[in-house]
C-alpha cells in the first residue's frame, strides 16, 4: 500500500488525536461539527503550533480543514479503499452516483497518475492521489470531501481542495452535481486534458462539481474491489 498523505502530514501528531477525542466527548459535539470542532482547546493549541507564524486567516482556515479531515479519518480507523485501474474506468463510465459511506470517513486511494487536475485556477495540473470523504454537518445526506493532489516524493507536501456536495441518486441529470460538473467546452466529463492523455489512459477532473461527481460514482463501487 502507498503512503496516505495522513502518514505523510500527520504521523507526527497523531499522538495528539485522543486529548481532542475526549475534548469532543466532553463539549458534546458532534465530530462532523467543524466550526465547533476548531474550538475546542486542544485543536486551538494544535492549530497554534502547526499554522506558520504571521500566516493569514486564509492559512488558519486550510489548516483547520486539513486538521478536521484528519482527525476524523484517525477516529473511524484509517479506512482506506485503494481504487484499482478497473474501478476507476468503470466510475468514469457508470452513470450510479451516492453519498452513501460504508464509513463516517474513509481516504480512497486512486491509481498513481491516472487522474489530473488543477488544485485552483492559477496552478499547473497535478496528479490527484486520492479522497479524504466523510458525513457533512449538514445531516441532509450530503458529504465533506478533500482532494490530495500533487503528492510525490521529490515534494515535502501536497495541494487540497475541499469541497462539500450532495448526490441525489434517484433523479442525478436533475441534481446540482451534474450542473456543477459541466465543462466549458462541452467534452465528457474526466476526459483527460492533458496532451496526450487518451493514449495513455489518463483521466482529467476540470472543476470541482467534477471532482464530487468522480467521489460519488466511486462510492457505488466500493464493494466491488
């Protein structure tokens, strides 16, 4: 098995993890919760420790984000689902999407370099390794997701685009993720843009209703390798 990014960035302080377990137990907020989340003691005393001094709000908040993907995947075991070539090519064909989790929050793991995309407008594409998923705060079905690009060993860290959706599995083509997933240029979505791409069976998430849209077909596939 490939090193998670959570082996990667949060190794070290893992130890720290079951001071905000019973912190959570204590406040009596639910895991899912961020805003309450970054409130509790232990978490501020991390955050403190971990943000670069004279970093922004815009650093504190990735920061925060990182930290609540991390934590939750350290309290549900570290569940990791390594995406096999022939998962993968299936989810870019499949039409089935769900928010369904077999976990409260799992890292899906995708094959290496088969999947690209920009982390922001402004940046070069990267390879996307994986998935942080887990239950949104929201309770109406919808998940929290937290894409790791760029993850490679000459790079002490990575890039990751957080973002929250929902997927209606009953009627999609009428559901926002399908809206959120178009492109500009009316190409099929995870159509590799890459030169060179389709010859080597690359695949290309353009935005991030795409992304979601790959999350949530490969979680309909989970059960079948």
């Amino acid at each position: 098995m490939r090193a998670t990014p959570f082996a990667l960035a949060f190794s070290e302080i893992e130890p720290r993890f079951p001071a905000i377990a019973e912190a959570l137990q204590q406040d009596g907020a639910a895991v899912t919760d961020r805003d309450r989340f970054v409130l509790l003691e232990p978490v501020g005393r991390l955050l403190k420790e971990i943000v670069p001094e004279g970093a922004g709000p815009d650093a504190l908040e990735v920061h925060a984000l990182l930290l609540h993907h991390a934590y939750q995947f350290w309290a549900a075991e570290q569940p990791v689902y390594e995406i096999s070539d022939e998962v993968l090519s299936r989810a870019a064909l499949e039409e089935r999407i769900t928010t369904e989790l077999p976990h409260p929050a799992q890292y899906l793991q995708l094959p290496e370099l088969r999947v690209w995309g920009a982390p922001d407008e402004t940046s070069p594409p990267e390879p996307l390794d994986g998935m942080f998923v887990s239950k949104a705060a929201s309770g109406d079905g919808s998940i929290d997701v937290l894409a790791i690009f760029g993850m490679r060993p000459d790079r002490p860290g990575f890039s990751a685009v957080g973002l929250e959706g929902r997927a209606d599995p009953d009627d999609p083509t009428a559901s926002e993720i399908e809206i959120a997933a178009a492109r500009d240029d009316g190409s099929a979505p995870f159509t590799p843009k890459l030169a060179g791409g389709t010859a080597a069976g690359l695949y290309s998430v353009a935005n991030a209703g795409e992304l979601l849209l790959l999350t949530c077909r490969l979680l309909t596939l989970l059960d079948s390798g």
